[in-house]
C-alpha cells in the first residue's frame, strides 16, 4: 500500500496523528525535501529507507513505489502541507493505478491555514469576505489564462497567493489590474508554523518592498484581502442571540 500523507504546514507537532502513526509505520518514506520539515523523519522505524524526492524524478519516485510494493513493503508518500494543494499527487496516482497498485490520502494542514494561524486571521469575515480565492503566479510553470491572476482579483475575494514571493512587482501589478486598491491591506507570511517564521502585514502597494527590507525571495505566502487587518466586519449571525437556529432558540 502507498500512503500519501500531508506532512502539515511546517511545525512537526501538526503533522495529524494518522499521518504520524503510517510514518512510524512505513517501510519505505518519499519525502519533499524541499519543503517538509525534515524533524518529521525522526518518526521512522529502525530499516526504513528513505528518499528525498526533491532530488528525483516522478519516474524514479514511482519506480521506488513499485519496487517496495514488490517486496511487499509499505511505503508513504510525505508531501508538505496537504497533498491535494500544489502537489503533483494525480499523476503519482495515475501510474499507481495503471500498474495496479493501491492508495490511500492523509490529509494535512495546508501553510494557507498556517498563515491564518501566523497573524490570527479569519479569512471569512460577515460583510468582508466569504471566499478564498487559493492560486499563484505564472512563472516557470504556466496557469489557464482564465485564472490569471487580475481575472481572480476582479472577485475582491480573500486571495493566498503560492509560489509567488519572488515575483511580487509583477504580482502587484495584476493585483491593481483585477481591481484592488494600493491600500489594499496584504501580508507576507514566511514559513508559517516554522520555528523561522516571519509574518509582515504591509499593503498591495508594498508587498515588493516589504518583501526586500527582509530578505524574503521564496517560501512565503501572500495574503490579500481587508480581512487581514480585520477592518469594517459585522458580528456573526450564528452567535447572535436573536438567530435561530436547530439548537438554540431566539433570545
């Protein structure tokens, strides 16, 4: 069996506790190197082998997949945050099912809800914002035109914006494109839930700059949206006395 198993936003102790107990489990560990807080591996087994897969090819992950399910091995597939967000999981999946090996989804926390966390936002605020609007720049790898990003931006929804933190001159250009103000208020949240994490509300004007006066040029997400200063909310309905609702009566 291949686990693929969300390795959570960054801090080892918000990996979830299924996902922590297959670690201790497998056989065989494929992990993102690049992004997965390497503490985790400290959960593995005496044996276990494990693989850095920021050094390998989907063809050499998938081939040491199909090995150690030969040897009647377990093996799981640790991607940072949850594996359905950014993930290049599908086409792991593809070849498991053509080679007809089974699989399974742990879920993880995202680094979207991690950046939450950082600056103790609620990104669904009553009359602000009722979407998040979850994308990234074009850059080395393409997105549909339709989802570029001054065509989301026209929402004025909640955005978190992936692999995006070194090309923030341009970002603020599309944001401005989409409708967004200059004072537009936007954070930079850098490794969030990680020991180095740094979280910096600035505006759509300033994101590039903030982003230069600390030295930030990758590993961070970009929040924006006037739920980030928690400007101009109503109070939720849910809780107000005069809402009814299946398990409480009007006060």
């Amino acid at each position: 069996m291949i686990y693929f198993v969300g390795a959570g936003s960054g801090a080892p102790d918000l990996i979830t506790l299924r996902g922590q107990k297959l670690l201790q489990q497998a056989d065989v560990i494929i992990y993102a190197g690049s992004l997965v807080n390497p503490q985790l591996l400290e959960e593995k087994k005496k044996g276990c082998r494990v693989y850095n897969s920021a050094l390998m090819t989907l063809e050499e992950v998938t081939a040491v997949m199909k090995t150690a399910e030969q040897e009647g091995k377990m093996t799981v597939r640790l991607h940072t945050g949850d594996p359905c967000l950014y993930g290049a999981v599908r086409e792991q999946m593809d070849i498991l099912e053509e080679a007809g090996i089974s699989y399974e989804s742990c879920p993880g926390v995202s680094s979207f809800c991690g950046a939450a966390s950082a600056l103790n936002l609620e990104y669904t605020l009553p009359d602000v914002s009722q979407s998040v609007i979850i994308t990234r720049m074009a850059g080395r790898t393409p997105v549909p035109e339709r989802e570029e990003i001054a065509s989301l931006a026209a929402h004025q929804a909640t955005m978190v914006i992936f692999l995006s933190a070194g090309m923030l001159e341009k970002l603020t250009e599309r944001l401005l494109a989409g409708g967004y103000r200059l004072d537009t208020p936007a954070a930079i949240v850098y490794k969030a839930t990680w020991e180095e994490e740094k979280a910096y509300v600035c505006t759509v004007e300033t994101l590039a700059e903030t982003a230069r006066a600390h030295g930030i040029t990758k590993t961070a997400l970009i929040l924006v949206g006037d739920v980030v200063t928690h400007s101009s909310y109503r109070r939720s309905d849910l809780y107000h006395p005069e809402f009814e609702t299946e398990f409480r009566r009007r006060k």
